[in-house]
C-alpha cells in the first residue's frame, strides 16, 4: 500500500513537472501557419496576412523561397532581411525573415494604423527586397548590409526596391503607402522627413508608373 501510494507520488510530481516544463516551452516559442514555404506567426493578425498574399500570390519565383514573417521591437513599421547563418549553407538553404514591428511606443507607423491599399504596397516592398537578395550571391547580399551603414546607400537600396515594386505591377500601391506616411500617419515629423529622404516620393512613385506605362 505504501509503495503504491508512494509510486502515485512520484508519477503525481513527475507529470506536473513535464506539464509546466511545456507550459515553458510553449510560451517562449512562437508558433507559426505554415503556407507552403512561408510561415507566419500567428500574431499577425488575419487581415493583415489576407492583404499579404495579394503580393505573395503574384510573384510566383518566391514561393520556393523559405520565408518567415513575426513580430519583433524593431525602428520601421517593417523589415526584410535575409537570416545570416543560413547565408553560409548555399543558396537553396537561404532563409529569410520580415519582421513586423510590434513596439507600442514606435513613433512612426503602426501596420494596425495603415489602410489595406497602402499595406498591400508595403507588403510588396518588402517581398521585393527577398526578390533582390534572391537576385544576389551571399557577397552581393552582405554588400547590401554595408550599404545600410550609409544614408547614401540606404537610399540607394530603397529606391531600387521601390523602382521593383512598381516593375512588378503594384506602383499604385506603393504610391497610397507613400502617401499614406507622408500625409495621413500619426507618425512624428522626424520620421515623416526620414522616410523622405530614404525612399521614394508619392510624385515620384507616379512619375515612375507613368514612364514605365509609355515603355509598353
Ligand atoms: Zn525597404
């Protein structure tokens, strides 16, 4: 009897003990909706993952790509950005990473904040800065991070993967997120005069659609 109830005992302690190591585990890990090679944390709220595939479902060269989006404090609303050890495993192993900042307290734009037009152009920036990195050899995207280090280079950068967006069909797009940021966010002067140097203008981005239009 005793060693019965002493056994209870012990399996009692042991299974609590395993129940709350997984309560650990799962609290620290994200967890992730797997669409094909992308995954998506599952924080990333609904409409916002709808507005995401308008993009995605279009540039059909990505979808071998292994793409992870999840929220993360970061200083712009988002960021994409290759995963540096997978850079070192050869290009079929290449993984890549958009973060979506989820800092309350972040004085530029808040994706809750943006209209879905504005954001399906956001979304398809950053899947055009994995487009580029695609394009490149692990030197040619490492040369990408230095020309980060420079306000010069980070302009440079940006306008390319603007001048992309509107190549790959959503100019008009890019355009409401443009002028979203400039004349409509909640987002603090400083910022608003950042993103202007950084990336291209809402006249710019129509300029460019135009020019692109008379190609044809
Ligand atoms: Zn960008």
């Amino acid at each position: 009897m005793v060693l019965k109830e002493l056994f209870g005992l012990i399996t009692g302690v042991l299974i609590s003990s395993v129940v709350a190591a997984q309560n650990t585990v799962s609290q620290k890990i994200k967890t992730y909706n797997k669409i094909g090679n992308l995954k998506v944390d599952t924080s990333f709220n609904k409409t916002y993952l709808k507005d995401f595939m308008v993009p995605y479902q279009e540039f059909a060269d990505l979808h071998n790509c292994k793409i992870k989006v999840k929220s993360k404090n970061i200083k712009t609303t988002m960021a994409a950005r290759p995963n540096f050890l997978s850079l070192l495993l050869g290009k079929n192993n290449r993984r890549y990473i958009i973060v979506v900042n989820k800092k309350e307290t972040f004085e530029g734009v808040h994706l809750k904040d943006v209209p879905s037009d504005a954001r399906i152009g956001l979304f398809a920036h950053e899947l055009m800065h994995i487009r580029d990195y695609e394009s490149r050899k692990v030197t040619g995207v490492m040369e990408r991070g230095v020309q980060y280090l420079s306000q010069k280079g980070k302009k440079q950068v940006e306008h390319y993967t603007d001048s992309l967006t509107i190549a790959a069909g959503f100019g008009q797009y890019l355009y409401h997120w443009a002028d979203y940021v400039l004349h409509d966010s909640d987002a603090s002067d400083d910022y608003k005069q950042y993103k202007s140097q950084i990336y291209m203008t809402p006249i710019s981005i129509l300029t460019q659609i135009e020019e692109s239009l008379l190609e044809y």
